[in-house]
C-alpha cells in the first residue's frame, strides 16, 4: 500500500498547518535538526498565541496557559 504524508489536520489554523506540513516535509527529507527543531518552535509559538498567551517569551506564555487550565501540567513540561 502507498504511505500518505502525514499533514496537519483540516480543521487547524493556516498558519499552524503551513509550519507543521513544512516541519514533517524537512523531516521526512533528513534535513538537519535545526530546522526541525525550528519549526517545533514555531508551531509551539503560534499556538501558544493562539490559545491567548500574548505577552512574554515562549517559556512564560507556555506557563500562562497552564496557570488558566488551558494546557495540562504533562503538556506543560513536554513544552517546555
């Protein structure tokens, strides 16, 4: 059987799926961790904005959306 791709799911925002399809494309072609890891960043940037944690670094947004319940603890260490 052919192996699909594994993209970002339809319903995500563009900007979180444009990153997410471009991270697995940089994976799937062996590239150089730096850009995978970039793009983990990235994505956990965007979301993190887009769950309402606006304002500081990505280490004090991710800690902002455990505080109001919006991520659990487990999510929150993975995270960071």
């Amino acid at each position: 059987p052919e192996i699909k791709p594994v993209t970002a799911h339809p319903t995500w925002p563009v900007e979180i799926a444009a990153i997410f399809n471009e991270t697995r494309q940089f994976l799937s072609e062996n590239r150089s961790n730096f850009f995978v890891l970039a793009g983990c960043r990235s994505t956990l940037d965007v979301v993190t904005q887009k769950l309402g944690a606006k304002a500081g670094n990505l280490k004090q947004r991710i800690d902002k959306l455990a505080e109001d319940g919006k991520i659990t603890a487990i999510l929150k260490e993975w995270a960071h």
